[in-house]
C-alpha cells in the first residue's frame, strides 16, 4: 500500500471518530510532515562514520606495513570503511529513533562492528585468505572507538541544538489531564530527548489547556485530527489513559506508514529498563519489574569498585591534594580539613572530610543567614555569595576540589564514589517516609544530583533523582556517572 493510500484511509477513520477540533485543514494536507532534519542527520552520520573509518583503516595499514603495504592490502583499506558502514547499518545504528538516544546508539554501533569481524573472519577462512592479524587488531578497535566518539560528538551537538528549540519531534500527549500534564513537565525536564509538546488529548476535563499546551481534542475521538492540525509526528500516550487496549491497537493500524511513532509511558515511575522485561503470559506482553538490588553479589562488587578507586585515587590525586591543603592553610585561619556528621547508609552517622572552603566560624553563622535560603523549601540550605565563602573556597567549590578528601570516606566503606547526596542529621530528621530510601545505598562522592545541575537543583528534584539511583543503580550507570561528572565539574555550572 502506498503512502498516499495509507494517509487516504486514515482520514476516512475520522468519519468514524467523533473529534472536538474545530481548525480547518485542506483535504490535501498530509497527516505529517516528513523529518528533513532526522534524514540530514542520518546521512551526516554515514558521510562521519565513512570518514573516521577510513582513517581507521589507513592508520591501521601504515601501522603494520609501514609504507610499504602490498596491493591486496590497499584494496582492502578502501573496501574496509563500506564493510563498516553497511554492518552498522544492518545493526540499525542509522535509523532515526536512535539517533541521538545514547547507550543505546552506542550499542548498535558496537554491536555492528562485532558482526563486521566476525563476518570477515568467516569469510577469510573459508577463502584461505591469510589475513594479517596485527592489520585486524589495531583496524577494527581503533576505528570502532573512533566511530563512537563521532557518534558522541555528534550526540552533544545534537543535544545543543535541541536546547535552541530546533532539531525536535513534535508530539501529541494522550490521556487524562493529570497524566497528560506529568508527561509534559518530564519532557520539558529532559530537554535532550528532543521531544517537544505541541498538543494534548484529553477526556473527562473541560481544559483547554495543561501546562500551557492547547487541548486539541478527545483522546478518545480527536487523536487523528489533532496530527493534522498540529503537524505531529509522534504521539505519546500516558500512563493513566481512556484508550482501551483495542482503540491503542486500531490507532496504531491507522498511523501504520505514515512515519507517526507511537510511544506509550507505563505506570511505573522511575523505574529504569535494567529492571523491566517483557513477558508474554497468555498471549499478552506483561512488563515484569525486578525487585531493586540492595544486597548481593554486585553490592560487593560494587564496594570493591569503591574502595579500588578510592585508593587509586588518593595515590594518584596525593600531591594535588597536599597542594590544596597547604594553600587553604596559608590563605585562612585555621585547619585544612573539614569534619562534618552526615547520615549514611541505614542512617548510620560518619564523620565527612572535606578541604575547608568556609570561615572558621561558619556553623555558628548560619543561623543569621538562614532567612536567606536559596531553597524554598527549606530543608537544603544554599545561597548564591555565601559571605562564610573564602576567596580559595570559591575556587574549590567551583571545581569540587574542596570534595576531594571524602575518597578517605570511601575508602574506609562509609561511602560510595556514586550514590545519593550524603544528607546533614537535621536534614533527616525532617524527612518524609518516602524520602528515607534514600539511606539504604551509601552516600556518594559525586552522583544523579551531581550531573544534573548540583546546587540549582530543588529539593524535590534532588529527591527524585536520589531515590532514582536507589532503585536503578546498576555498575554501569556508576561508571556512566563518573564519566559525566568530570564534564559537569568543567562547566562549572550550579557549583556555588
């Protein structure tokens, strides 16, 4: 069927559902418009790839042959970079919905590169090709971590772009008005998914808008008009919705070729997809949640990482951190290091190190600045200009060099190098019951919190994203988390 004859059945489906949008749209108009800017980004990413291959594989010849290469050999450097990118391809790595989605475009690049060996290996075997082994183990690792710091130079850019307002998908929200509304702030959160709310589908609320996105029509009668006027292209259904499982399936056959993604939020909150698997019971694809993880066998490997890490850490960071010390000794009165009692894990209390970045008398100060708390809620205390601030501690804190010594705390097992902001007594003390979770993982060094927008963060996001890692955590994550730090630290941004 084509693709005009889909978009024609489609509209007659609109005879059949009764809609409450009132725009006039012309009889010609398709249901989308096509993604310009996901085919330039795909195509881009084929021209980079096809590029850094080649480098690749040039690299990799002059390597072992020097400049001396036989003929067989540079036919294979040309040929190399297109074997790539078709495995890449085959692997799904260039089609729209993962672009720019991260571990999971990683993945497919990866995994295309594994067929790609294993492809040729096969195929020099059973030629009785004796293919030089020094060529394939420097050609296929270095061109696969060249491929991938493409594709996350590419990503970043992508993500700047898409925080302009540009390079977005336009979508239609489906649900009830509470639902439909919890959608639309977590996809205004995470601007770097590119998903932008131009309309909303609702029953059972006289609205014309939620969160200051118009109300287009019913969810369950307006869905197809509300593409057409708003120019959709994908469509997101909530968690609480009055779409029946057969109007989900029939809207799903209505949108079949027309290029509408639809996606669909369970009723699961914060629940990552380490923890979620599809199981179909009686023919039907039941989600099966996996109970978190707080003892085990990857909690001890998990501290092992820790106190490793901290330990490399210390010897490596020794002379640094003896810099620092002696600097905050001669700029200010008073020790180096700073002890402070925090809660750790199953509210267990420690004493924290940190460099000193505050006036000896910083704790009895606090009580004349309290009123001038950045955070409404009270229950964090941070201010901008902080007057308890020394010159040097504002240069600590901007960097979180003033952190450094809590890899003691690490490695003496009171803390974790990622996990949830390690929290002050009183700060416990006023806690609500959902918020203890917080203390059955250890406080960590840096973590969710920390790559997320550290001290300009509220503190019911500060909440969120704790009890997200204390559901979530995962080795994985803890290393992902470690390496965004260091650019969160660079940026210097919500460090006060």
């Amino acid at each position: 069927m084509t693709q005009g004859a889909r978009v024609t059945t489609a509209r007659e489906a609109k005879v059949e559902l009764t809609t409450v949008a009132t725009a006039p749209v012309a009889d010609t108009a398709p249901i989308v418009q096509p993604l310009d800017w996901q085919r330039r980004l795909a195509w881009g990413l084929v021209g980079l790839d096809l590029l850094l291959v080649s480098i690749g594989g040039v690299a990799a010849l002059v390597l072992r042959f020097g400049d001396s290469p036989t003929s067989s050999y540079r036919v294979l450097a040309l040929v190399f970079p297109l074997g790539f990118i078709a495995m890449i391809a085959g692997a799904r790595g260039y089609e729209g919905r993962f672009l720019g989605s991260g571990s999971e475009e990683y993945r497919r690049v990866a995994d295309g590169a594994i067929r790609y060996l294993a492809v040729t290996a096969i195929l020099a075997y059973a030629v009785q090709y004796e293919l030089a082994r020094g060529y394939v183990v420097i050609a296929f690792p270095l061109a696969t971590v060249l491929v991938l710091s493409g594709r996350y130079a590419a990503r970043q850019a992508l993500q700047d772009a898409r925080r302009q307002g540009r390079y977005n998908h336009r979508v239609i929200v489906v649900g009830r008005e509470r639902s439909a509304a919890e959608l639309i702030c977590q996809f205004r959160r995470s601007t770097h998914a590119g998903l932008e709310v131009v309309g909303v589908c609702i029953d059972g609320s006289p609205v014309t808008e939620v969160e200051g996105v118009p109300v287009l029509g019913r969810a369950t009668g307006g869905i197809l008009r509300a593409i057409e006027v708003s120019g959709a292209d994908t469509v997101a259904v909530g968690a609480w919705s009055p779409l029946s499982q057969k109007d989900l399936r029939r809207l799903s056959w209505e949108l079949e070729g027309t290029g509408i993604d639809i996606v669909v939020a369970p009723s699961l909150a914060d629940v990552a997809g380490p923890r979620i698997h599809i199981r179909p019971v009686a023919g039907l694809p039941l989600l099966h949640v996996e109970q978190p993880e707080f003892t085990g066998a990857r909690r001890i490997v998990k501290g092992l990482f820790d106190r490793i890490g901290a330990l490399l850490g210390l010897l490596v960071l020794l002379p640094l951190l003896l810099g620092i010390a002696l600097a905050v000794r001669l700029t200010s009165s008073g020790p180096a290091l700073y002890t402070q009692t925090r809660v750790g894990r199953h509210g267990t209390a420690f004493k924290i190190y940190k460099f000193r970045s505050m006036v000896t008398t910083a704790d009895k100060d606090l009580k004349r600045l309290k009123d001038l708390n950045g955070n409404a809620d009270g229950v964090l205390f941070k201010m901008k200009n902080d007057p308890r601030i020394t010159r040097l501690g504002a240069f600590l804190r901007r960097f979180s060099l003033d952190e450094l010594p809590q890899l003691i705390n690490v490695a003496l097992g009171q803390m974790s190098l990622v996990g949830p902001r390690p929290p002050l007594p009183d700060e416990v003390a006023r806690y609500e019951r959902d918020v203890h979770r917080r203390l059955l993982v250890k406080p960590g060094l840096t973590g969710l919190w920390q790559i997320s927008g550290r001290s300009n963060l509220t503190w019911e996001e500060s909440v969120r994203l704790d009890l997200d890692y204390v559901e979530n955590w995962s080795l994985p994550l803890d290393l992902a988390i470690v390496w965004k730090t260091i650019f969160t630290v660079l940026k210097r941004d919500g460090a006060y």
